[in-house]
C-alpha cells in the first residue's frame, strides 16, 4: 500500500479535525473488517504480523504497515493510513517502537488497541547490552543517558525517535512471543466470538512452537563455552541476549540512526580486544557503513543479522531466522 509521506504530523491532524476524515475513512474502508468480511487488523513490525497471522488464519484481513528491508523506526503514515489506524477492528502497538503509529493512536480513544506492553514485559533501555567492566551504577547512567539523548530529539519529528525508558524489540524472545500470542487470541476471540476456540488452539500451537525453538535455541547458545560478546550495529538484540545469557555490544543504541561518537568507536575498539571478537554484525535494514569500517579497521569480519523488524524473504518465517541468526552467532565464537 502507499507509503507517501506527510509534510508533518500535525498538518495531517489539522486537516482530519477540519473534516477531511469522513471522505478519507471511506476510501478506507469499512470498520468491520475488509473485502473477505474479517475482522481488520493493522500491524507495524513483521513479528506482529506473523503472530496476527498464525492465530487469526482466514479470520482476519491484515495490513502491514512497514516495508520489507526498511528502517521499521522511522515510518511515515500516509493520511489514508492514518485513517485505517482509526477504522481497524484491531491495531498492535509497540509503544516507543514508531512516533508516528503512536501518535496516530494518540490522537483517538484507542479502544481498537492492543497495547503489547499489556501482554508482555519490557526491558529497560540499556539492558542486555556488555559495557566491559563497568559497574551497575555506571551501567545505569550509561542507559539513563542514552534515554537523555533520544528525549533531546523529540519534537523533530522522524529524523529523532523517542523510544521511552523501554526498549520496545521484544521479539526476540520466543517466550514472549508466546505470552503476546495468547493476549492476541484472547482479544481477537473477544471481537469474534464465534471464532474464539479457534483462535486459542491456534495460539496454543503456536506456543508450543515457540517453546521448542525457546528449548533449541538455548541449547545452541549454551553449547558455548565461556563469554558471548558480539557487536551489532543497531543494539536491537536486548530480549535475545537476556534470555541465552549473551553480551550485547551495540555500535549505536537502539535507534539504528543515532551516529556512534568518535569516542564510542574508540571503546569499541578496545572491546573488540578485550573480548577476542570476531565479527561484527550489521542489519539490511540500517546503514552497514559504520560496522564494516569498523571491521575493516580491526581486520576482522562483518556479517549480517536479521533484526526481525520487516519480513526480508517470503522464505524465512519467524522461526527460521531466530535459527539463522543464532547459528552466524555461534559461528563468530568459534
């Protein structure tokens, strides 16, 4: 669908409340649900959309609105978007994933919202991530300042994302997945009731999938000895480095387009020495540039991690590269 973007936020808001909505929501749509009469649901990041469609099945007509091998962070809505969000049966938010989702979602009462933080619990910004020998202070001031920093961009519109205190890339934790997953079923069987127990055996199929690549996982990770430090050029592995005990070195903060200080690149260098790294990993989805110049200076290798955040190949589901991400990690401390 189209993905033209608005001068600002706040033009299209002004021109809804002027009454340019009503002929917009019918070009929409209808609220029910779309052409196959299901309900509608909106997501925004490809893990939500694999849930959506594994438990709604046939019983849902899904818009996606991200773009596959684009920066999730930074979409942009288009006013009919905009409008969709306001006319979906269902809408799945991430909060502090995207501004513009969250502030169209702001701008009504948001009772067709699932709200994820609802369902699972977020890790605090900062989390996961290796900051060499600092102590818990320091690691907490080191968090508490990259919040600062993304606070400081707020107000200028997509070229700086405020994700909170919360880092909102939660799915790389099977588990949750999995407790997402049945907050799903429950909602969705409450808006089609006649579907209900198909949507919870789904849900429960699902997790029991979820568990097993959980169980697989944790024994690939754990078939390694010693520390696991590895480098990302977009610290979105938090929830994956948390649950298989690894340590997360990111390049740049969770916002794939903040610009590591020349300072930070210097203390990474460091690290790379320190912890015997071998690679470092970029994202299709982010700039590469900054994490193969780093290699290239270091004389060791870069390689590519899925962040999940858009669907790459119609190929690799969900589960698939949970795998093959685990398996380029495992590589790199071989």
């Amino acid at each position: 669908m189209s993905q033209t973007p608005l001068p600002s936020r706040r033009s299209l808001f002004a021109a809804a409340g002027l009454g340019a909505g009503a002929a917009l929501l019918a070009a929409c749509g209808s609220s029910s649900g779309g052409g196959n009469g299901g309900l509608s649901v909106v997501t925004s990041a490809y893990p939500l959309a694999y849930l959506v469609t594994r438990i709604g099945g046939g019983h849902v007509e899904l818009t996606d609105l991200t773009t596959p091998g684009a920066d999730a962070h930074g979409i942009e809505l288009s006013v009919k978007q905009v409008m969709l969000v306001e006319s979906a049966d269902l809408v799945l938010q991430i909060p502090g994933l995207q501004a513009a989702l969250d502030d169209a979602i702001a701008s009504q009462d948001g009772e067709n919202v699932l709200d994820v933080s609802s369902a699972i619990t977020f890790l605090p910004i900062g989390a996961g991530q290796e900051h060499s020998d600092e102590s818990a202070e320091e690691h907490a001031e080191h968090a508490e300042d990259e919040h600062e920093e993304h606070e400081e961009h707020e107000g200028e519109g997509h070229d700086g994302h405020d994700h909170g205190p919360n880092d909102p890339h939660f799915w790389h934790d099977p588990l949750r997945m999995a407790d997402l997953a049945d907050a799903l079923a429950q909602r969705l069987g409450e808006l089609a009731p006649e579907a209900a127990e198909e949507f919870s055996a789904s849900a429960q199929e699902l997790r029991q999938e979820l568990e097993a690549l959980d169980a697989e996982l944790a024994e690939s990770f754990g078939a390694v000895e010693g520390r696991k430090p590895f480098i990302t050029s977009h610290a979105a592995y938090a929830y994956l480095a948390e649950r298989y005990d690894l340590h997360q070195i990111g390049i740049s903060g969770v916002d794939p387009e903040n610009e590591p200080s020349p300072q930070r690149l210097l203390a990474l260098e460091g690290l790379v020495e320190e912890e015997g790294v071998t690679t470092v990993f970029f994202e299709t989805s982010a700039s590469p540039k900054v994490a193969q110049t780093l290699a290239r200076n270091l004389g060791i290798d870069s390689e590519e991690l899925d962040n999940l955040e858009t669907q790459q190949s119609a190929d690799a589901d969900y589960a698939q590269v949970m795998r093959d991400n685990c398996s380029a990690l495992v590589a790199s401390w071989s």
